[in-house]
C-alpha cells in the first residue's frame, strides 16, 4: 500500500514533486534549535492549489497524515513530524505575489512567499507591511499565519492575526474554502478565517491570504537607551506612548546579559556606552510624513525622559546605518545565546504593568532553583512579551541542564498565570508545549478548543500530534 501511496502521490505532484532519500529529507525532519527530530514517509512539494488539493484527499483516502510546512522556522516542533506515518507538505513552490491594491491597503500573496518579499514588494509601492523578526529572509508566510508570529511590531499594528483579512485553506477532506476577501467590514456570521489563524495547521492547509498593508513611514527616529533601573521602563513607555502621539513601533528591553553575549559572540556589535548599565531599551517612533518634525519630538522626550530619572544615558540613531546598527544588538541575541550553551526557553506574556515585578520574582525564584543559571531576559516590553530564556550554568553539561526543562517550565509559568499571563506569546505550542497547555489551560476552553478540531478533522489527519496528543 506504501508503494502505491507514493506512485499515486508522484502522478499529483510529479517525480521533482516528492522527496523520500533520506539525506535529501534530513533539512525538514529537524527544527532550527535541534530539540526535534522527526521521520516522515515522504516531503511532497505541490506546485499549485489544485495539487495540494489533491494531495489532501490522496492522504484523507489512505488515512495518512499530513505535516504542513513553510520555512521550517518555528520553535516549538509545529512544522516537525512526530510519528513518522505522516507526509510533510512543503509549501515552498507555492510563493506567487497573486494582487497588490495600494489604494485598498492590501496584498494577496500565497502562503509560501517569504516575509521578506513581502516587505519588500509592499515597500516598492510606497505600503508597510509590518511583521518583522530576525527569521523574515527565510519564514513563510503561511506558518506564520499558522502560529500568529508576532516581533517587533506588534505594538503598534498587532500580531499575524491583526493583519489578516482573508485566507484560502485547504480543509481535511481536500475541499477549498476561499475566502480571500479583503474588506475592513463583513459582518456575515462566525469570523471563520481566525479558526486557521495561530490554529498550526491542525484544522487545515492555508494556501493564500490577503494581508494588511499600511503607509510606508518616511520618518523613523531610534535610540537605545540605558535605564536607570528596571521599574523606570513602565513609566518611560508610559510617557512616550501619550506624548509622542502614539507613534511608537517598538519598544524592546534588553538586560546587560544580552548585550554582554551579543558582543562576545557577533562581529561587528559593540557597547553603546562606555558605563555598563543592567537594563536598556530600544526606542523606535516612526510617521508615514517627513514634515511633522519627529525628530524634534523624539529628543524632547529623551530629554524630559532623563530629567525625570527613567533613562541615564542615550544614544540616537542619526542615519539609516546607525538605525540597523542598534537594530543589529537586538536582532543578534538569539544566535548569540547559542554560543553559550544549553538554554530552556520560556516565550511569555504579561500585563505590562507587571512586567519588571515578573522579572524581579522569575529571576530569583529561578536562581534559587539552580546555582548558576545566567537569566537571559529581552522582548518586546510594549506589548508584555518577555523572552525569559534561561542559560545554562558556565561549565554545566548541557544535556543534563536541559533536562531541567520541565522543572523550570513549573517555575515560570506558574508564576506567569499566577500574574494573568500566557505561557505562548507568537511562537504557538507545537509539540514543546503541549504539556503545558493541558496543565495551564481552563478545562472548558481546552474542551472547546479539541471540539473544533474533532469537527472539522474528524480522523485526526492535519497536523497529528501538535497542540493536543
């Protein structure tokens, strides 16, 4: 049956469709930080609609399941088979621009164009399209969609949910459901495109959507900040949120650690100051107009902002280098982290009120926990989202510190709930957090959440294995 599954596959999809060798499959049975492996009966590659389509009803038919995949970005296991039964369904050959309209702000792009096509095809007729995250040359948009990504924006123009205004999907059973409308306003019943909006591919295959797009900022204005203690970055965010006219486009906080491995582990990066601070924060305020003198704007609030106390000490961008260089400190901590060993993760959220208090009780309960643990705390503080990820002890052996996972998971999280937070803030649960959300989650909304998904992929066929066992 094996056999005929793939020859039947290959007259869908063609023989530069599929992938089954081994080593050639290797690259999409494994996430990018190498906690999930995964096996897979094949990589089907679909070229058109119609051919996932009929990929869909070929798996429905056989009872096999099917592992959508984009950029293979992710960092929860989402995109990673679990069972080796299933197909994965790479949507890379799927990545037409299909329709900009810059008078009605939107663009219709299928799901395998990368992020940072987008930016730019939008950018070449004078629109924003504003998700942004150090993964954009290589993330889809489709996964993206999938898991609601969030980055430095969110801000101000939301996550991945608040620039979709339609979707097409390809349901369980192989059927289209088109609706890529791109209206502000339709009032016509159940909002169905958020049901597959941070869904992870668990109830369908999003094959297109049609995004929000938004006037392309001609003035930008950036410094990155030293503050004079933690609890100032809620009243520094307050300020500048009033009086800039709401104008912020991000508003990221850095701790002194971050910055230390980022110099350390990435060419080109270095200190901003010649003082080390323990917290800093990158200030970004953009305007779609370049007479309203933002500028002038931006350095009053600096100023008033270190009269007051909030900040010690700031450095403003004066060019677009200088903009990407700060940028730049931000961007490259990820990666830099890696160097450093073994490091348990925790992407969260809280009210923002809450923010430093959260770091404050985290940090201590954590260290408390284990000798050594170096906390590595950044994120976009404007929105409550807090990377609060967790290096390994220096020394330490790393598989044995990260088998302390689950242990600090316990930690974190409980006190994330415990201040109304979120234990997934844009990376999704996938297969890493699966646990969590079964221990965290109301029972009532988890039953909710698994009725939907017994109803529109009763056999269990999208996405085996990810968001619920």
């Amino acid at each position: 049956m094996a056999k005929d599954f793939l020859m039947y596959m290959i007259d869908i999809v063609g023989k530069h469709g599929i992938i089954t060798d081994s080593s050639e499959m290797f690259p999409y049975l494994e996430e990018e930080r190498g906690i999930f492996h995964g096996r897979s009966i094949a990589v089907v590659c679909p070229s058109s609609v119609s051919e996932i389509s009929s990929v869909v009803r070929l798996c429905a038919s056989q009872n096999v399941g099917i592992v959508p995949q984009g950029g293979n970005t992710g960092l929860c296991g989402g995109a990673i088979p679990s069972s080796g039964t299933e197909i994965i369904l790479s949507l890379s050959r799927l990545n037409k621009i299909r329709a900009i309209d810059p008078i009605n702000f939107t663009i219709t792009v299928d799901s395998g164009v990368v992020l940072e096509t987008i930016q730019k095809v939008a950018s070449d007729v004078e629109c924003l399209f504003p998700l942004s995250f150090p993964s954009e040359g290589s993330a889809q948009i489709g996964g993206i969609i999938s898991t609601n990504a969030g980055g430095v924006g969110v801000l101000r123009y939301g996550n991945a949910r608040d620039l979709v205004m339609g979707l097409e999907v390809i349901l369980p059973d192989g059927e289209i459901w088109d609706g890529l409308l791109g209206l502000r306003k339709d009032n016509t019943g159940y909002d169905l495109k958020q049901l597959f909006v941070g869904s992870e591919g668990t109830l369908g295959v999003i094959t297109a959507a049609v995004l929000k797009l938004f006037p392309k900022p001609r003035d930008i204005q950036t410094a990155f900040c030293a503050l004079s203690s933690l609890d100032a970055v809620i009243s520094l965010f307050s300020q500048f949120r009033v009086f800039s006219n709401d104008q912020i486009s991000a508003f990221e906080l850095i701790s002194r650690i971050c910055l230390d491995m980022t110099i350390a582990h990435t060419q080109d990066v270095i200190d901003p100051f010649v003082e080390h601070y323990d917290w800093y924060i990158l200030i970004e305020l953009s305007s779609s107009r370049d007479d309203e003198c933002l500028s002038d704007r931006f350095n009053n609030l600096l100023s008033f902002a270190i009269e007051k106390g909030y900040i010690a000490d700031a450095v403003i961008a004066s060019s677009y280098k200088q903009q990407r260089a700060l940028w730049h400190i931000r961007e490259s901590i990820p990666e830099a982290q890696k160097s450093e060993g073994g490091s348990i993760k925790h992407d969260v959220s809280v009210p923002i009120s809450v923010v430093p208090d959260f770091i404050r009780q985290a940090s201590l309960a954590v260290e408390t926990a284990m000798a050594g643990i170096r906390v590595v705390a950044f994120g976009h503080v404007g929105d409550g989202n807090i990377h609060f990820n967790l290096s390994q002890p220096i020394g330490a052996d790393r598989k044995s510190y990260l088998s302390q996972w689950d242990r600090m998971n316990r930690i974190v999280h409980d006190l994330v709930i415990k201040m109304n937070g979120s234990i997934s803030a844009e990376h999704g649960i996938g297969q890493l957090k699966r646990k969590e959300l079964e221990y965290y989650k109301a029972p009532l909304a988890l039953a909710l959440m698994k009725r939907i998904k017994a109803s529109i992929d009763p056999n269990g066929l999208m996405n085996p294995g990810k968001i619920f066992k």
